[in-house]
C-alpha cells in the first residue's frame, strides 16, 4: 500500500493523453464530467467524501489525542478474513477431475511404415 508521500509523486494518464499526478485525479475527473455535460454534484460529493475519509483514517488518529474512528464491522471481517480450512484433505487420484493421461497424450503416435 502506499502512503501520502508515494502518492503524491505518482503519475497517472487519462485515456493515455493527459498526464497529471496522481493528486489531481478526481478534479480531472469532474473536468471530464463537465465536458460530457454531466452533473459536477455528484462528483463533488466523491470527492468531498474521499477528503473525509482520508481524514478520519489517516489524519485524525495521528493527532495529539486522536483515535481510531472508523472500524471495519464484525460481519465483514468474517465474511472476508482468511479462515483456516484445516478440514481439507487431497482427493484421491482416481476422484481428481480431469482424467487426460498427459504422459500418454505427450507420447507420439507408434509409426507403423513397417507395413510398406
């Protein structure tokens, strides 16, 4: 993961023509919006929100009496987390899908010019 300082030094492209850093993405974003005629609200709204989380989990917990605000809930960390599956056992080979004998299949054809 990168940090703020990695961040702001990172080159990004839109569709391949305007390069900028990496910081001035979402005001690229809203100017493509614009251009197309779309609504800025909804994109001010996004970056309005990014700028708040940003705070809240990077900011604000450093500070001098800061705390952690936002905590991942408990239902999605058991929904996502890795759970160790230690009831796994390897099928045995005559279960296994597949059933190509690769060794065979890589052998040539026998010749059989014997017969001229």
């Amino acid at each position: 993961m990168y940090g703020v300082e990695e961040i702001q030094l990172l080159d990004s492209a839109f569709f391949g023509m305007l390069h900028f850093r990496a910081p001035y993405l979402p005001w690229v974003l809203i100017g493509f919006s614009v251009m197309l005629g779309n609504a800025v609200l909804v994109d001010g709204i996004g970056v309005a929100c990014g700028h708040v989380y940003y705070f809240l989990e990077d900011v604000f917990p450093t500070q001098e009496g800061g705390f952690k605000i936002l905590n991942t809930p408990r239902f999605m960390k058991y929904l996502f987390d890795a759970q160790d599956d230690t009831t796994y056992e390897q099928l045995p080979p005559a279960d296994q899908p597949g059933g190509l004998e690769w060794e065979a299949a890589a052998d040539p054809p026998p010749n059989n010019d014997d017969d001229e």
